[in-house]
C-alpha cells in the first residue's frame, strides 16, 4: 500500500482512537446481576482483547465518523455490473423489521401462521414471475441457489436409474457456476460463446451426449445480452434427456417479459437481494430462491411451506426431496422485503422497472460508444460491457479509469469481468437511476477519457482523495498482510 495524505490521516485517526483510552472508562452500564455468580471452566477462558476502555462519546464518534467515509447506495451511483447494486424503497426495511416478524421464533411454526402465508405467498409470486411451477425460498444466497438445484440434478439422474457426470457451462456464464456443479459430483465442460457474445445451438449438440446432464446458463448473460437460442438449445439438451439450469441473477433485465418455462428452463435461482429490495454486498444476508419445473418438485428441499385446510404447514414427507439447505425458512427478513417489494409494485411495474433498467443501460452504451470500445457492438439489456482498448495508446487501464472514478465521487463499475473482453468495463446503472444522474455519470467519464489522453499519470496515481491510497498490487498478493 502506497502512503499519501489521506493515508496517514487514516492511520492518525485510528491512532488518536487508541490513545483515548483510560483504564476504567466503559461505554455502557452492567445491569445488576440477578443470578448466582458461578465459576467458570479454566478452559473456556483465555487472554482478553486488547480493546481501549473508551466512553460512549468515543465509539459514536469513532464508528460515526467510519459512517461517514464510507460509500454508499444512499450516497451516490453505484453501476456495479453483474451485482444490481440499486436503490431499494426504505418501506421494506421497516416491514422486516416489525416486531412480530423479527421476533418470530421459528422452532414455533404453530404460533406463526402470519409468517407462513407471507412465505407461502411469496413462493407463489415468484413461480408466477418467472413462469415455473414450484419453489423453495431455502437457499441463502444465488450460490446456494446454484448448488440446490446442482443436487437437485443429480438426485433425478440417480432416480432415473443414470449417473451423468458432465455438465455445460458457457464463457459467459456466472462464476461461481463451476464450483456449484463440480461440488455435486459434475464436471463442468466449458462452452465458447459466439462471435456475436451468445451461445450458437451447434456448439452445444456437439457436447451434448449421454453422460452430460444438462447445461448451465445465465441469461440474459454476462455481456448483457439475450441468448436468443436458447429454445433451440434447451431442446438440444432436452432431446438428450438432460436438463437445463437458468442463472436468474440478472432476473432485473426481464421480469414479467420472459416466461423462462416456455424457454424451456427446468431449475432456476433468483438473487433476492439483488432484484426484489434488499440492500446487496457486505456479506449479507441474501437469499436465492429455486423455482423448478413440475417434474424436479419432489428433489426440492424440506421442509415445504404448504396450504392445508387448517391453514399453513411447514411439510418434510418428501422421500425423494434432497434435505435440508438452511435452518428454518431461510433469510426471513430479505424474503419479507422482497414480499414487499412485490406486493407494492405489482405485475405492471415489475415490468416496468425492468423496462427502465434496460432504458438506462442502453442510454449508457450509447453516449459512451464513442469514448470507450464497445464489446459487442449489438442490442443489450441490462449493463453495457466496455473495454480499456481505445486508452492503452496512452498506457492507461481499465483500473487506472476505475480509480480515477473514486476521486470524483463515483463507485467503479465492475472491472476486468467477464473474462471473455479483455479490460472489461461493466456499467449498470439500474433503473432507479434519473437521468440528470446518469448524464453526470457519463460526463465524468468521458473527462476521464480525455485525461488518459493528455495527463494520463494522475489517472495512474488515482485515487487521490481518498483515505486510502492505491494498493500495491503485486505486492498485495506477494505478501499479504492477514493481521489486524
């Protein structure tokens, strides 16, 4: 790590915060005890933290303060392609956080049956929004979601009296695909997108076989685009007895337009916390429902949350179901937020918040065609991928332009993703978004653009008022220092 002015003010502040300490201050008052005090095994017990004794006034202002130099969706843009980082309506947060759904315990599921018709419901909306028959709202986060239905996959060949090991996987799929797949037992097969960023049919018939189980794939995909085959490809996979899994993270792009039943999706995952309000990234907490088709319903995982004539039931007969995922019903409060969600935007504005998620991305694409190189050259939905390919003349990157977005306020967009554009520059900037908002954004950039042209070392120097300077990053990851 570089130092630099706002470096050294940083390392002042933290400095200042230890050195208030005085032994014997506290920030909070010990209620008097009303328990027998009892000894403790020795064993349970080690050397305390060392923490400063600090007053209330000094951790408020020390995490206030922290608050403050922090970046936020309530504080500016965040065009963080492939994550959805949008604005979500604050009423949410204030349906999760009331008291008989925070406090409702789920080792009572008699004394919930609110909090059941709520899930219960929720599961029906999203089986509607995205055309499939069934879902569970286990799964913790997309990758889970993934994984569920991986294990679901492999749960049916095994019925099916088969053991396939392969599974396809695009260039332009998520990530964390592979690793989903490969942890059920599959071997991930990866496929060349087109030369147009989507999949030709004719690459998948040549993989598609007997021992491949399917095909994973994102759509729209990470390059924003529509995979526009895919009925011809879902049949190719179908007509082998394999199945198909959608990716549903970039769900933002197509909600209540694409029927992913009729494309002939069989499993899918919804980010919940991208898509339908709840605040993303920070490690949580998230939730990614899978909805499948009728014939995968009995793999889905226990308990269901059903409808009886008596009301609603958490149900586990399921001999063929492939257990549990996550304790309970999963991520409560984002699935409350995303009831929410739902309920106040309603069929018709679903889709229009998908519609001008789409309006902006393109408006992006468009007033920065001529500053950066566009990828793909073609109709896309949700994000816009660019690349550093216009700048390197000058020697300056896709980082260098990302860290001179932080000086004028501006959270990056995702870099360097997806792997198949080189110095990738994914914007979305989500429908949330006005456009005096959007035209600054693109303003800025193509400030930066010109820079790299006529002063491209401060771009390499950036940023520069900032707390922290930019990392070394060679060294970073040569010596990584993992200790506080």
């Amino acid at each position: 790590m570089t130092s630099g002015p706002g470096m050294s003010g940083l390392i002042l502040e933290e400095a200042l915060l230890w050195e208030k300490g005085k032994k014997g201050r506290s920030a909070f008052s010990m209620p008097q005890q009303d328990v027998p005090e009892a000894d403790l095994d020795a064993s349970l017990l080690g050397a305390a933290p060392d923490f400063p004794d600090l007053g209330e006034v000094d951790v408020v202002r020390h995490y206030t303060r922290l608050s403050q130099w922090n970046f936020g969706i309530d504080t500016g843009l965040y065009p963080l392609g492939s994550c959805t980082m949008k604005y979500n309506p604050k009423i949410n947060e204030r349906l999760a956080a009331t008291p008989g759904i925070a406090s409702a315990h789920p080792l009572l599921p008699e004394l919930s049956p609110g909090m059941l018709r709520i899930l219960f419901e929720l599961q029906q909306f999203l089986a509607a929004i995205t055309g499939m028959d069934a879902v569970s709202l286990q799964p913790a986060a997309g990758a889970q979601g993934e994984l569920t239905a991986m294990l679901m996959f492999a749960a049916y060949f095994r019925e099916q009296g088969g053991q396939r090991r392969r599974i396809l996987i695009p260039d332009t799929a998520h990530g964390t695909n592979p690793a989903s797949a490969a942890l059920c037992g599959f071997k991930p097969v990866p496929l060349r997108s087109g030369p147009d960023g989507i999949l030709d049919p004719a690459t998948v018939a040549a993989e598609m076989d007997e021992q491949t189980a399917g095909i994973m794939l994102t759509n729209p995909n990470t390059l924003g685009l529509f995979e526009e085959n895919i009925r011809a490809i879902t049949d190719i996979v179908h007509g082998a007895g394999g199945l198909v899994y959608g990716d549903g993270a970039n769900l933002n792009a197509v909600m209540g337009i694409v029927d992913f039943k009729r494309c002939g999706v069989d499993a899918m995952h919804l980010n919940l916390h991208k898509t339908f309000s709840t605040p993303h990234g920070g490690g949580g907490p998230g939730a990614g429902p899978v909805c499948v088709v009728k014939r995968l319903e009995p793999f889905l995982p226990v308990p269901r949350i059903v409808k009886t004539a008596q009301g609603y039931d958490l149900h586990s007969d399921a001999p063929a179901s492939i257990g549990r995922m996550h304790a309970f019903f999963g991520n409560v409060s984002v699935l409350v937020r995303a009831y929410g969600y739902i309920l106040s935007m309603g069929p018709q504005f679903l889709k229009k918040a998908s519609q001008l998620a789409v309006l902006n991305a393109v408006y992006v694409r468009e007033q920065l065609r001529d500053t950066l190189e566009l990828a793909y050259d073609r109709p896309s939905l949700h994000e816009s991928v660019f690349s550093d390919k216009r700048q390197h003349a000058f020697k300056v990157s896709t980082l260098d332009m990302a860290k001179r977005l932080i000086d004028h306020g501006y959270h990056p967009p995702t870099v360097y993703f997806p792997l198949v554009v080189p110095g990738a520059i994914m914007i979305e900037p989500t429908e949330t978004e006005c456009k005096e908002d959007l035209d600054r954004f693109i303003a800025v950039f193509k400030e930066i653009a010109r820079e790299a042209e006529t002063d491209g070392e401060r771009l390499r120097q950036a940023p520069t008022r900032t707390k922290v300077r930019r990392l070394d990053e060679t060294r970073a990851a040569r010596t990584p220092c993992l200790i506080g």
